[in-house]
C-alpha cells in the first residue's frame, strides 16, 4: 500500500471500526540476553531435524513453536526438561523467562484495552497458550499461515535490522473484492497482501484468524522475532486457577552448560568476588 501517493495527502483515509492490528513499542534490551535465544534455538534446530519435524518457515528459518508440544524422542537431547508444559526444553517457553516478565505485564496491560475495543468484557480472563522466537538470517522467511483458536496473536521484535522484511497480512475481505471491478493485475501484484511496517521493539496485537506470512530477510545480520498466542479462559479453565506462566515452577537445572549458562556463571562468580564451584552458582 502506497499511503504517500497523492490520495492521501488530498482526503484523509476513514475506517470506521477499529482496526485488525494494533503497535505499540516495548524496550527488549535484546542485547542483554541473545546469547540465551541463540542456544535455545540451536537446541530447537536439532530438535525439528531429527524429527523432521513441520513449521511454516522456509530457507533457513528457525522457530522454538516446537517447545509448547511434547515431541516424540526428546529424551535422548541433552537440554531435555520434562513433559510438563513448558518444560520441553530445560529454560521453559520464554514466557516464563524472568527477562520477559516486564513485556508480558505490558502486553496484558495492553491487551485489556484492546480486548474491550474488539467486543470483548474487560473482567474476561486471557491466558498464554503456546509462545516462541523466530530466527531469521538471510534468505529466511515465514510462509502463509495462521494461528488457530488464538484470541490474540501478537508478534515483538526483538531485533529487526533495518530492510530485513516485514510482517505481510492477507486482506480478510479479499473475497468482497473477487466482486468488485478491479484489474487483473490486483492478483497478479498481490494487492490482496498488506506490508506492516516496523522496527526493533514494535510489538504487534492481531486476531489469530488474520492469515499472515513474513517478507525474506535480504540482510546479512538476523531478525529475531517473539510471538505469543493468547486465548479467553474458559470457565473449566477459570476454575482450574490458571497461573501466569511466570509463576509456574523454575526449570529443571541445567546438566548441559551451554554459552548462556557459561556467561551467567562467569558473572555469578564476578558478583561473588571469588571462585565458586559450578555446583554453587547452579544451585537455584
Ligand atoms: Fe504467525
């Protein structure tokens, strides 16, 4: 959509309802903590390969989707947790990490206000369903898809290098404009596909039923992207008391020492002012 050509700046654009997707900006401090991402993408990649295991990215694309699932023959990995939610991989799902929790009180302030815009009550109970990051080097990209019986899909990036591609979502009443008298040439340009243009630390707020795809990132440098569903409690759920994921119990302790694990120790040991057996700083 070109909304600098001339129409625009001559009549101003009108929706009368409020829109598809909300931004808004969260400080990630990214930097701070990628090394953890890296692994526990690392970790993932061995995961969906040996399992040959299916995603909706493409060429190089790696996503952490697989965690929220207990996946055959994750035993024999080393960074194995359980089969509890959440603890298929040892750190958990990133929703229960302690460097998110800041995002996701923000993102539950927002989602009150956006839930009451969309029809819904302000008192009806959201929770986390599934959640996890994308990596995307170069010539990676996201194909079509969906996320079914998410009330509230929402996308953050964590790192988006300038001209690395964006979010794309496909036009919902697309089949309105099959009985419009439009050109040809709407299809064959993919009019019925819409850019989202962001930067680092924009988060995204869309229905799950929008179906969207990512553009390939042309860059050099990786995109790194946290999504996370959410859903309505039902009233079974409501009376099973469901935990914010940050509240639910810490992982199960590392037995494999990876670079995240190494650098937290180094920095234990440096707040420490001395040395300290691993079997110290491990302890929780
Ligand atoms: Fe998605």
């Amino acid at each position: 959509m070109n909304f600098n050509s001339p129409l625009y700046q001559m009549a101003d654009a009108i929706d009368a309802f409020p829109p598809y997707v909300f931004k808004f900006k969260h400080d990630f401090k990214f930097d701070t903590w990628k090394h953890k991402v890296d692994q526990y993408l690392d970790d993932v990649d061995e995961l969906t390969k040996s399992n040959n295991l299916s995603d909706p990215e493409a060429d190089g694309g790696t996503t952490s989707v697989h965690f929220n699932f207990n996946n055959l023959n994750a035993e024999k990995f080393s960074w194995y947790g359980s089969e509890d939610y959440g603890k298929m991989h040892k750190y958990g799902l990133p929703s229960q990490w302690p460097e998110l929790k800041e995002f996701y009180d923000h993102l539950d302030h927002m989602l009150g206000y956006i839930q009451v815009e969309w029809g819904s009550r302000a008192e009806w109970r959201r929770f986390v369903s599934e959640n996890w990051i994308n990596r995307h080097p170069k010539g990676a990209w996201t194909r079509e898809h969906h996320h079914q019986n998410a009330a509230f899909a929402t996308v953050a990036y964590l790192d988006l290098p300038p001209n690395s591609g964006f979010l794309e979502i496909r036009n919902p009443l697309e089949n309105l404009k099959k009985g419009e008298t439009i050109d040809g040439m709407y299809w064959t340009d993919e009019r019925n596909w819409g850019q989202v243009e962001c930067e680092t630390n924009d988060v995204l707020v869309f229905p799950g039923w929008l179906s969207h795809r990512t553009q390939k990132n042309e860059t050099n440098d990786n995109r790194y992207v946290l999504s996370t569903n959410l859903q309505f409690a039902t009233k079974v759920q409501e009376e099973a008391e469901i935990k914010p994921p940050i509240e639910r119990e810490p992982v199960a302790p590392p037995w494999l020492v990876g670079k995240y694990e190494e650098l937290q120790r180094e920095q234990k040991r440096e707040e420490a002012g001395g040395a300290l057996k691993d079997s110290d700083i491990d302890k929780p």
